[in-house]
C-alpha cells in the first residue's frame, strides 16, 4: 500500500513541476509517494508523460543520476535554437555509427545535443530523401526538442514544431 506525501523534496521538485527526463523528454510531477518495496520504504516520484502515455515513478534518490532535470532555461533554448541555424555537420562515417551517436544525443536530454541531431539530418526542398532510419531518427529528435520548446515558452507542441521548422528553413 502506497503512503501519498505532499512535501517539496531534498531535490527540490513539486507536484506540478515539469521536468526533463533523458530518455523519455518532458514529464509532469503529478505526486509524491511512498512505497514500501522489500521491506524498505522508498520515496518516489511519479512522472507522467502524456504523449507516450506513460508514468514513470523515480526514486528520490536516483533523480539525480539519471539525468532528470528542470526545464532548460530560455537562455538554453535560445542557444538550442541558435545551432539550429548552423550549417548541418554530417560525417563521413559509417551510417550505424552515426546513429547511435544521434540516439545518445537525443537521450542525454541536452536540448543543443539535441537540436545538432535536428539540424544534421534536416532536409530542405531540393535535397535528397532521407532513409527510412533516418526520418526515425530525425522525428524523434524534432519531437523531443519541441516538446522542451513548447513546455519553456508555454506554447503548444504543434506551434513548436512549426517554430523550429521556421528555424531550420530560415537556416
């Protein structure tokens, strides 16, 4: 049986608190609760993604490690933003390579990681097609860079998207 507690933590996160968590992106604390599990009672955070429909509870303690973090800070999105205006920087190695270089960067929750991921494999009217894995690649990182954009500046994700496409056009 879970014990609900509404204290701030030693990490100082609230209920209500939108949050970063690398491997999954922007999640909303909706409790606090306390679980005994094997005889040890266990502080937990619960974190629920909407998008992915999805709830993930985090030791208080493992919060940390993880990598889970507050939202970037305007100040962070604008240099998010600034990279992707750059000049896209792909490679010459081999493809399997640079993918998991690309999914590391998307899961390390560092939205100028991120948004390198988004600008290098952009592709403007007039450039080749990109692969199948690729375009994964590609959405996944758009989708979890303007799900941050959208939490930071309160707008909504579809705004977002269009923002960083706007971006990454102008580029």
């Amino acid at each position: 049986m879970a014990v609900v507690t509404k204290k701030k933590t030693q990490v100082d996160y609230a209920v209500g608190d939108h949050i970063v968590y690398p491997a999954h992106g922007v999640g909303k604390i909706v409790d606090l609760e306390s679980q005994i599990i094997s005889g040890m009672t266990l502080e937990l955070f619960v974190i629920v993604f909407d998008k992915d429909k999805m709830t993930l509870r985090v030791p208080f303690g493992k919060a940390q490690s993880v990598g889970m973090r507050r939202l970037s800070s305007p100040d962070t999105m604008k240099e998010a933003l600034t990279v992707l205006k750059g000049r896209a920087r792909v490679k010459r190695t081999m493809w399997s390579r640079r993918a998991q270089e690309y999914e590391a960067k998307i899961n390390s929750g560092d939205p100028v990681s991120i948004a390198e991921v988004v600008r290098d494999l952009h592709r403007n009217a007039g450039q080749p097609e990109q692969s199948y894995s690729e375009r994964q690649i590609y959405e996944a990182a758009l989708d979890r860079l303007a799900r941050e954009v959208a939490a930071v500046e309160k707008i909504d994700e579809t705004a977002a998207v269009e923002r960083l496409e706007k971006v990454l056009r102008a580029a």
